[in-house]
C-alpha cells in the first residue's frame, strides 16, 4: 500500500508562496540581465533547471515570459537549440516606477518658477489631446446631456479610465472607476479642475464633480444635471428675483 501524505491549508499557502518568492527572484534576475536560460538562471539561484523551468513554465501560462533562440558563435551541437527567457512588457509594468515623482516634481518646480496660474495652464493643455480624442468618438451622440454622458463613458473607458454612466432622478452621474493621474492630482487638483471642465465642455452643460479618487474616494463621480432639472432650478431661481 502506498503511503498517502495529507498536506493541510497551511502547507499548501506555503509551497505557493515559496513559489511566488521564486519567481519574483527569476524575474528580478530577468530585469537586471534582460535574458538569460533556465541553466543560467539556475545556477545564479542554486536551483536545478527542471526547478527553474517549472517556474518559467507558469511565468509563461500567464504571459510574463517569453523565449528567445539564443545566438551562438561556435559551431552548433546536439539536440535543441537554447533558449533564453525574457520578460514581456506586461511584466515590466508591475515593477515599481517613479513616473508619479518625476511629474509631482515638474509640476511643484512650475509652481515655484511661475505660479499655481501656470500649473492649471498646464493642466489644460496636457488634457486637451483626449478632449480632442473623446469628442471625436461621440460625434453621434446628439444634443442630450444624459446620452453625451453614456457616449463619453464608452471614450474615456476606450482611454483607460473605465468609465460609467447612469440615469438618477436629478439627472446622470458619470463615473471614472481608475484616475492614471491620481497620485499626482492628489497635490496638485489643477489636474482634477482640468478634467471636469472638459467634461462640461464636452457635454455641453454645467457638471458638478461630487467625489474624485484623488481626494481618497473609491470613484470620480461627476453629476450632470438633466435638461429638465436645469430648467426648473433656473425657473425657481429666476422666481426670487
């Protein structure tokens, strides 16, 4: 009879995180050399070249590897030619980067040279390129507020900003469920004021922005007040007069 061996929840959690440590380790390495082959690899962290291939063959599964032919000088020998291991550009992104400070810092030195006027000109200027590209893609989306909402979710979902809108009472509420500038706008709201000004713009009314990602919310949430509502509250307000 074959001896069964039961690993608990405990051992398993474990053995996966053994296993993350060691391909952080692989993929460090790949950052640092570029390329290298699973012997090369293997050997740099005192691992046999099944163990390091076991590893290389999942970081491949999930697209965080790929293989190149290794060129080789000498005259060529037996078997498969060697294949060095790379890292692909999805796994590039996940290492850490400083784009966030090196804009934080451009930004206070505009501040300091030229005042918080020139960083909200800045501001301006840096967003109308996807103004530009949001309002061509809703061309067709006619004059209603709420239907230029849904037609600039659809553009800004197309930009990364994985955006919403729906229907209130009220009116709509357009929400931005990522901010790629969010780090950044949280010293510097000119970026936020920029981006809600366009929004107006683009969909040709007054919008009120109620919360933003920068400001520690979970969504930038934009209310846009429906042709009706508008009216009413310019004919209420109009009444006091």
């Amino acid at each position: 009879m074959k001896n069964v061996v039961q690993l608990g929840d405990g051992a398993v959690a474990t053995a996966a995180a053994s296993d993350g440590r060691t391909r952080d380790r692989v993929a460090q390495l790949l950052l640092e050399r570029g390329a290298a082959t699973a012997a090369e690899l293997g050997a740099c962290l005192g691992l046999s070249p099944a163990a390091i291939r076991k590893h290389l063959d999942a970081m491949l599964s999930d697209g965080l590897v790929e293989t190149r032919e290794v060129r080789r000088t000498g005259p060529r020998g037996r078997g498969r030619p060697a294949k060095a291991f790379v890292l692909t550009a999805a796994a590039r992104e996940s290492f850490p980067h400083h784009y966030d400070n090196i804009a934080a810092a451009a930004l206070r030195w505009i501040a300091q040279q030229h005042g918080p006027e020139a960083v909200s000109a800045f501001a301006g200027a840096q967003i109308q390129a996807l103004e530009d590209r949001c309002r061509t893609a809703m061309q067709e989306a006619g004059a209603d507020p709420i239907a230029r909402a849904e037609a600039l979710a659809d553009a800004l979902t197309a930009e990364g900003y994985a955006a919403s809108a729906t229907t209130i009472a009220s009116g709509g509420q357009l929400c931005q469920h990522h901010c790629p500038v969010a780090h950044v706008a949280a010293e510097f709201p000119q970026l936020c004021d920029a981006e809600t000004e366009v929004i107006s713009r683009l969909i040709g009314t007054h919008v009120q922005r109620l919360a933003t990602i920068a400001h520690g919310d979970g969504v930038c949430t934009t209310h846009i007040p429906s042709r009706t509502h508008t009216t009413a509250t310019t004919v209420r307000t109009d009444s006091h007069d």
